[in-house]
C-alpha cells in the first residue's frame, strides 16, 4: 500500500508535535515503520490520509464497541453542538448519564464525571487516601491507569520492596508510596499488604489486564484480593476504563461477580469523545469537594457533547441481544485466528475475554506482565506490518488488546482470518 501522505504528514508533524503524535504509542515505534494519519472512519472500517481502507481492531482503543460514526451517535454529537459546546455548568445530561452508569452498576450510588481515565484513577486514589488516612498504595506490574506521578512504577525488587519510577520527572519520593505486586499472584500481594500493615489505602487493577494484551483474572483472583481488602481496611479500585460495558454492560464486575469499592470508567462512556469518570457508595463519594474536604475538579467535566454522545451509546448497549452478538463475532474471529496461527512457525498463544483479544507471539498461557514479555516483539512486528498491508488495522503494539465492534460483519472477520494466514505464512 502507498503511504506517502502520511509519510509526509508525520514528517510535518514531528516540527511542531514531539516525536510527531500527541500519545507515545500512536508513532508506531515498537512496530518498526511509521504511523498512518486518519482522515475519516466509518462502521469497521478506518482510512487513511492515501485514501486506504482497513478494517478496524482498534476502535479509538476501545470506545467504538458500535463501530465509527454510528448515526445514532453522530446524532446526538450534532444535535448537542448546536446548543453549545460548553458551558462549565452542570446540565440535565449529566444526571441522565450519570443515572444510567449507577443503574448498570449496582456499587456505584454516586459518580464524579471526569475527562479521561488518567483523571480517573489519580482522582479514585486520591479519594481512597484521604478516606482511609493511609497514603500507599497497591497495583500491579503491566497494568496501566494513566499517566499519574504516582501510577508510573514498576516493580521492585522483592515482594516487600516498593516501586520504582519508569519515567523521568517521577520523584523517587512519589513512588515510594506505590507497591508493586505480580498480576494474579494472590500469595505475593498478601505478603506486601503484611509487610504494611496498616499503611495501604487501596489495591488498584485492571480487572482484565488490556495493557499486557488481554490478560484475564486467575480463578478466585479477584475474590481473594475482595476478601483482603475487606480485612485489611483498603479500597479496592476496579480500573474499569477499559472493560467498562465492554465485556458486558455492567463490565468486568458483573462478568466475574466481584465488586469494588470505587471503579473508575471511560472510553465507551463517552461515545468515542474525551470522557472519565469513578464512582462508588454514596459514603464514599460524599467525601469529595464540594460535600466533603477531598477535593477533585475539572473545568470541562461533564462536557455536554460527551455526555450526549456516552448517552445515546449506552442507549444503544441496552438491545436486546447486542452482547451475544459480539461475543458470536469475537467467538468466530478466534476460531479463525487460532487456525490462521497453526501456520506461524513459532507458538502463539490468542487469549481473550468478551470483545477483547490478544494474540502472544509466545506460548501461553500468558497470566502476568513477566510472561507478556517473553513474547517475540520482533516477529508481532513484521506480523503487525504484514496485517497492515492486508487492510487490517491492529493495535501497534504486542501488548495492547484488540477490540471487537457490532459494526464488524462477517465477511470483515472473514477478511481478516485470511490475512493473518497470509501474515503468518510471511513469518517463515
């Protein structure tokens, strides 16, 4: 395929944007070439500044769970900017949204609208500090929840140990107060919370792991950390920005029956625009400014276009039928994927969970952080670049999920089944 537009524009933009992309994983670094620029999108479908259709496995990273550009959508986007962008003024759509988050999540009475996942969790985190008075916390290795001083760590170099930054601008200072813990490891995390006892206001997770691939939960993971939260006197936060109505319409809790104390949410939320929020019981929320003394705020939160747009979604997630329907199509395209595979001449390993995927160019099962990066980026990357140039658009990293939309036919999976044999066979 020509990619001479974008070329150029990525050259342009690199004068005027650092590294020429205003999110780091957008410039296509891990897989070797440079990005596409995106003119317009459609159903499953992205194209780019060439003119050249692909369909789509990224979908926003995860918000197009009804495909690009639903008319229903686009609708309400219109039909709310006629009346004004913004007002930096609480509007009835806020409640109505609001409403219908609570409704599909029974731990969450109250819920503070925010414009992204990053202000989502630093803001949860900072409600669990100051309603627990203690000032560490806990997450775990490869999973993300922002770009919050606090949130960048990795860990350290013992069960007891705290983490340590992963960028340059973190203070050491900041990240001594995160402990870092291995994904589905039960036994690891309780060993940290005795070693602090008392200290650790929260443990905050990915329910399903999408920023190593697509990680799900071990067996009794999500209870056991339930069970210690509740014993220890810390919040548990379900990082839900990912899974929320997108494995089921009340999320990855509902899927795997455990609740949070305070869940954060995005993406799907708001339609495809700019949108965050958490919530939890009113106890909890009630501490927040302007009721309570913790305080969280943000001029454009409840932006009127993002809350039209989250609302006609979810209006549209209600249907009867529509999470049987992607789990039908996702269900096909790994069938089709796993079969593709048997002609790699090395293991993979595709895991998924609901409208989530991930193919490992590794043997699985992939349950942490550790076993994701025994994968072999090098071979995703040609893999990447041969899907590429078959009109399929995947995530341009090996440990990002892939998203399924109800937009996406059968011939699409088809599609896509036959490229990655193409892609796979190129491997050898």
């Amino acid at each position: 395929m020509i990619h001479d537009r974008s070329q150029a524009l990525f050259q342009q933009a690199k004068t005027v944007i650092p590294g020429g992309v205003n999110s780091p994983v957008r410039a296509f670094k891990s897989v070797g070439c440079d990005p596409l620029f995106i003119e317009r999108a459609a159903g499953s479908r992205i194209y780019d500044a060439d003119g050249q259709a692909y369909i789509d496995y990224v979908g926003s990273w995860g918000p197009m769970i009804l495909g690009h550009c639903h008319p229903k959508v686009v609708e309400a986007i219109q039909q709310a900017a006629q009346l004004g962008a913004s007002y930096g003024a609480p509007t009835a759509k806020e409640i109505q949204l609001a409403e219908m988050v609570c409704e599909a999540y029974p731990n969450i009475e109250k819920v503070r609208m925010v414009s992204s996942g990053t202000e989502a969790t630093m803001s949860a985190i900072r409600l669990a500090r100051g309603c627990t008075g203690r000032d560490k916390i806990l997450k775990f290795d490869g999973c993300y929840h922002g770009h919050a001083d606090s949130l960048l760590v990795k860990a350290g170099s013992g069960a007891a140990t705290f983490g340590v930054p992963t960028s340059p601008g973190v203070p050491a200072d900041f990240a001594k107060y995160t402990l870092t813990a291995t994904y589905n490891d039960l036994d690891e995390v309780k060993n940290l919370v005795a070693a602090n006892k008392n200290e650790i206001a929260c443990i905050i997770l990915e329910p399903i792991a999408g920023n190593m691939g697509c990680v799900p939960p071990a067996a009794g993971f999500l209870e056991g950390l339930r069970a210690l939260c509740d014993a220890e006197g810390m919040l548990m936060i379900v990082d839900e920005v990912m899974t929320g109505f997108r494995v089921a319409y009340g999320g990855a809790q509902q899927r795997f029956g455990v609740r949070g104390d305070l869940v954060c949410l995005g993406k799907i939320i708001g339609g495809g625009l700019p949108v965050g929020a958490f919530g939890g019981k009113k106890e909890l929320m009630d501490q927040l400014s302007p009721v309570g003394g913790i305080y969280q705020a943000g001029t454009l939160s409840g932006n009127p276009l993002a809350m039209s747009a989250g609302i006609a979604t979810l209006e549209l997630l209600q249907q009867e039928g529509f999470y049987d329907q992607i789990e039908e199509k996702s269900a096909y395209l790994e069938a089709g994927l796993k079969q593709a595979a048997t002609e790699a001449p090395f293991a993979t390993c595709l895991q998924r969970v609901g409208g989530m995927f991930c193919t490992y160019f590794c043997a699985g099962p992939v349950t942490n952080f550790s076993e994701a990066a025994k994968s072999d980026t090098e071979a995703f990357s040609r893999f990447f670049r041969a899907m590429l140039e078959g009109g399929i658009n995947l995530a341009p990293s090996q440990f990002e999920a892939g998203f399924m939309s109800i937009a996406h036919s059968r011939d699409d999976l088809d599609r896509t089944i036959e490229a990655a044999s193409a892609a796979f066979r190129s491997l050898k």
